[in-house]
C-alpha cells in the first residue's frame, strides 16, 4: 500500500490539543480517523534554529506502507506554520469494505530547537 503525501492543510477537525517537541526526542501516538486523511501541523517556538520535522505512519498491527514517511523544513526564526497530510491508508479486510480507521505515529525533529506539533483528523 502506498499512501499519498501533501504538504498543505487539508480539511480535518483537530484530535489533540497538541504537543511541544524538543529535538532529538522522539514522540509517539496513535490516532482513529474518518476520513482517511491525518494531518500533522509544525509551528516553530520563538528564537529557534532551522529544524527539519518528520512525521511517520503506521498501521496498527505495526506493518509499514510505501511512501509512510515525510518532512518539512522551518526556517530559522520562522513563524509560518507547516504541514504533512497523509491520506489513502486503504482498506482493513480483504473485501475492501472496511477502511482502516486508526494509524501510530512517530514524530521527531533534526536540529536544534523546539516546535508545536498538532495532530488533525
């Protein structure tokens, strides 16, 4: 399965309130979705460095699908919001009737600094 990648907003309703991220940790989650559609929002903290953000998705059963993994790139003392959308997760039964719903997430920063991550479903 391969997923499709945007690096734009896509219509969603927010799941978490958020979270801040620190580089070099590394934050995990889970998340059900309608809509096929998962959007990660970065949004840089004051007086940071240029950090590139990475989003990467799972299935829950821990298998991993082509295209699963994408960043972006906040610029140093940037204040524009980025984005990664992951959508076509596919179908959770072989008859395509059922379609999967619910994915793990890893998010994680290079460089150094702090960003604000928002999770939309």
């Amino acid at each position: 399965m391969t997923l499709d990648i945007h690096y734009e907003w896509r219509k969603t309703t927010e799941y978490d309130v958020g979270f801040t991220i620190v580089a070099p940790e590394i934050h995990l989650g889970e998340v059900p979705f309608d809509e096929d559609c998962v959007v990660f929002c970065f949004t840089p903290k004051v007086f940071t460095s240029s950090l590139r953000c990475w989003a990467k998705v799972a299935y829950t059963d821990d298998k991993e699908p082509f295209n699963n993994t994408a960043s972006v790139l906040l610029p140093e003392n940037g204040d524009e919001r980025k984005y990664i959308s992951f959508s076509a997760f596919g179908w959770a039964d072989e008859q395509c009737r059922v379609p999967i719903g619910r994915c793990k997430y890893e998010v994680w920063l290079e460089g150094s600094g702090s960003a604000t991550v928002q999770v939309f479903v």
